[in-house]
C-alpha cells in the first residue's frame, strides 16, 4: 500500500494495515529507523511486579483494554508457526 506524508509531516496509516497490527487510536508507538527503513512498533507497555500467592507476576502500570478473544488468538497462532520444530 502507498501513503503520502502531509506538510506536517503526518502520515496516514491505511486502515487494513491497522486492523492487521492491530493499532488502535491514541496507542503509544515506537518509531525507529533502522538500516534506513522507518521501523513503527507498538511501544512497550509498562509494567510493575508483584507477588501473588508466593509467584512473581507482571501486571500492567495502568490501565489497558482487555485483549480480545480474536487478538490472542491470531497471536497464539502466529507464535506456535514461529516455533522451530523439536
């Protein structure tokens, strides 16, 4: 796909792009360039440890949207085609 950069430097990201990232509006974005390719990645959300019934855990430092059940899906899948066979 093919988008243009306005005067102040916004760029549009097409809409089938975003639902396939899954990037929702006002969600933090890393923007890096690497090797000259701009490089946009969902930014790291930030968390905080706790112990819960003596097991460490990671929870979320503010408040997020619950996952939805397609999202985890399709991430699950994709990390399972990811993996190395044994």
């Amino acid at each position: 796909m093919i988008t243009t950069m306005d005067a102040a430097g916004r760029l549009v990201v097409p809409k089938a792009i975003r639902e396939e990232a899954g990037l929702r509006p006002g969600e933090p974005l890393e923007v890096t360039v690497h090797d000259g390719r701009v490089e946009i990645v969902t930014a790291p959300r930030q968390v905080r440890i706790r112990e819960r019934n003596g097991i460490r855990i990671a929870e979320p430092a503010g408040s997020y949207e619950t996952l939805s059940e397609q999202t985890v899906r399709k991430t699950r899948d994709r990390l399972r085609g990811d993996r190395k066979p044994r």
